[in-house]
C-alpha cells in the first residue's frame, strides 16, 4: 500500500465543484489582484483569529518581510529568534539588513525556549520572531513578559498554525503581528502561494497595506519604500471555500495523531509532545527517533510518504555563515535535525493507510 506524506488530490476532490465556481466569479470579474474576495478573506481571516486586521499578502515569506519592514526594522537591528524552524523567517530577517539572532529550542516542543532569550537581547534588539512550529504555539506569556520588559516587537511566525491555541489564544493574535501562510501543505492552503499578516494595531495594519503596495499612497506617490506582496484574487477565491472546513481538517489531524500516539506508546518511538497549553492543529505529526536515517530509508523503501523538517538548522546554513556561529551553538536545535521525521497525518487519511504507516515502522523499529 502507499501512503503518500500528503494527499491534496483528495481535498480537493472534495470542494472541486465549489472552487470552479468561486474562481469563476473572479475570472468573470476581472479583478484579479486585491479586491472583494480578498477583502472577504481578511475578513474572515481576521475574525477566525481573534484579531481586529488582516492584511492579504503574495506568501508568508512575504508576510514576514512585510511586517520587518512596516515595523521598520533594519540596518543595525537585531531579531532574535528560533534556528530551527523554515528558512524564511530568519531570511527575512537578513532580506531587511537586520541581524537574525538565534536561541536554542526547547526539546520537548521545538519551539524558541524563553529561558535562554533575555541572554541574547543587546541594545541592538528591536524584535523577537517565535515560531509556532508544526502547529504548536510557542510559549507565549513567557516571551510576551520579556518583549514587555524590554520593549520589543513579537512576529509571531504563524505560517504553520493558523488556527492553533494557547491558553485559548489564537495563534497570531497575542504578538504585535501574526504571519499566515498559505502555501498548499499548510493546514489552509491555497492553489498557488498566498499568505496574511493578523495585527490589532489599526496604524499598523494601515502601514502593512501601504508597505504590500510598494509604499504607494495616493497613487504614484511613495512616502517610504515598499514592495510588491499583493494577494490574488483567485487565491481568496480558493481559500474562501477552504477556510470553512478548517477546525473540522485540523480535528482530522488531531485525530490521526491520537491513532499513531496509541499505537506508539511503548515503543522506541519518541511521539510530539503537546503543552496542556495547547491545542495543536498538526501542519506536521513529528516522530523522534534516534537511528532516524534508516527508518526514513525503510519507510520509503515501503512507499510511506516521509520528510525531514529541518535536517539542517538556519545557523550552520552556508549564507548564514558570515552571522559566526559553529556546530555546537544550538545542541538541541542539531539533535532534534538530526532525530525528527513527520509522518502523513492528513486528514483524509483512512484507517488502513495509518495502520500501514504503523505497521511498516514498528517492523523497523523492533
Ligand atoms: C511555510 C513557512 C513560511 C513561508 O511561507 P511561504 O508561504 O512558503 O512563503 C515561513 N515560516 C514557516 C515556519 C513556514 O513553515
């Protein structure tokens, strides 16, 4: 049997008929940059997290550097944040001339660990950027206290969490700005690449909108220097339909990682650990294991779907090089990239293909 990582074929197979209208209506329009459906999105973005402004942007990479840059952070200042996490998040960090600053994770949760923050602050730090990796906000009244004390800004890295909770907080909603992407394997993904930045602060959300648009305001006059991170309609077409079944796919998930946590207990197999703070939506079901490299190898020799996020972490990458730091600076961060491995949790998942995935890596592990 085959159990690919994720199945976008069988989502879509679904919302197919509801989609082609939705698009439709767009093509029909002619508007096919910002407008009614992409106000509609942010909208409904906004209200499904808690937060007073959405601002639709072209990815979440671009939500990020949009929101560097609204804040205005730049040469000289320094952002601190989590390496082991995507690529875009410290590279907007260095796309905006700032200085990324990294702090090791946390290796129950792999998120930033909030003790070993405060270190890292100097004169020069203006933000801090937790991610709320694979679905699970990061401890936020912790980093909530010390941006407070120290008078800085939080981007909540948001792209793999939307939806998620802590203490019953949505994520995005708690920091100065929150960060959604919806790159087709996030839990709402679009049929191209897309993203939205959630604030409170309506001066904030009003520069966002000018920095998406080049800086531009009224047209052909630019106060200050932006780019272009405009949202296509077709994506909020798409994206309208998809944002209703959200809380229902990402209870999927949870569920399919309840199945795999049964089935793993005992066993070798180290399963997420999730804070009773939080309520998880499981962009990524992340296993740990020590001799992960075979059970990788096993599990595609077996055609299950597997992956690595991230078998590298940002501050041994090469065009981090000229930030100084060396193997050894963030041991949790280089274990967990040395031991992780997600395995499909897609809601679409039938109990058979999990069972398969279970069976295929107990046999390895035994
Ligand atoms: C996906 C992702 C991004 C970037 O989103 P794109 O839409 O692909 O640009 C940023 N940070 C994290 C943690 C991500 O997972």
């Amino acid at each position: 049997m085959q159990v690919p990582l994720l199945d976008l074929k069988a989502q879509y197979s679904k919302i197919k008929e509801d989609v082609l209208v939705q698009i439709g209506e767009v093509l029909d329009s002619q508007i096919c940059i910002g407008g009614p459906k992409v106000k509609e999105l942010e909208d409904k973005v906004a209200k499904f997290s808690d937060c007073k402004f959405a601002v639709g942007v072209s990815s979440g990479t671009d939500a990020i550097l949009n929101s560097l840059m609204s804040l205005g952070i730049g040469p000289g200042d320094e952002v601190i944040t989590t390496p082991f996490t995507f690529f875009a998040t410290a590279g907007c960090i260095a796309r905006v001339c700032a200085k990324p600053v990294f702090v090791d994770i946390d290796p129950k949760t792999y998120n930033i660990n909030p003790a070993l923050i405060e270190k890292a602050i100097t004169k020069k730090t203006k933000a801090i950027m937790p991610v709320h990796l694979y679905g699970q906000m990061a401890d936020m009244d912790a980093i909530m206290s010390i941006a407070k004390k120290h008078n800085l800004y939080v981007i909540e890295d948001a792209a793999q969490s939307i939806g998620s909770t802590y203490k019953g907080k949505k994520a995005g909603s708690i920091g100065t700005a929150g960060c959604f992407s919806f790159f087709p394997s996030k839990n709402l993904g679009g049929i191209g690449d897309g993203g939205m930045i959630v604030a409170n602060d309506e001066e904030l959300a009003a520069k966002m909108r000018l920095t998406r648009d080049h800086g531009q305001n009224p047209t052909y006059y630019y106060k200050f220097v932006g780019g272009n991170f405009r949202l296509d309609a077709i994506q909020a077409a798409a994206l309208l339909v998809k944002l209703p079944y959200l809380e229902q796919w990402s209870q999927a998930r949870r569920n399919n990682a309840e199945y795999y946590n049964k089935k793993f207990a005992d066993t070798l197999i180290q399963t997420p650990f999730i804070s009773p703070d939080c309520v998880t939506i499981y962009n990524q079901y992340v296993i740990r294991v020590p001799r992960r490299d075979e059970l990788a190898k096993h599990l595609k020799e077996n055609n299950i779907g597997c992956a690595i996020y991230y078998p590298m972490p940002l501050h041994l990458q090469e065009c981090f090089a000229y930030l100084g730091y060396k193997q050894g600076d963030f041991p949790q961060s280089e274990k967990a990239a040395k031991e992780v491995l997600a395995l499909p949790v897609y809601p679409e998942l039938t109990e058979e293909m999990k069972d398969c995935v279970v069976q295929t890596i107990l046999e390895a592990v035994k």
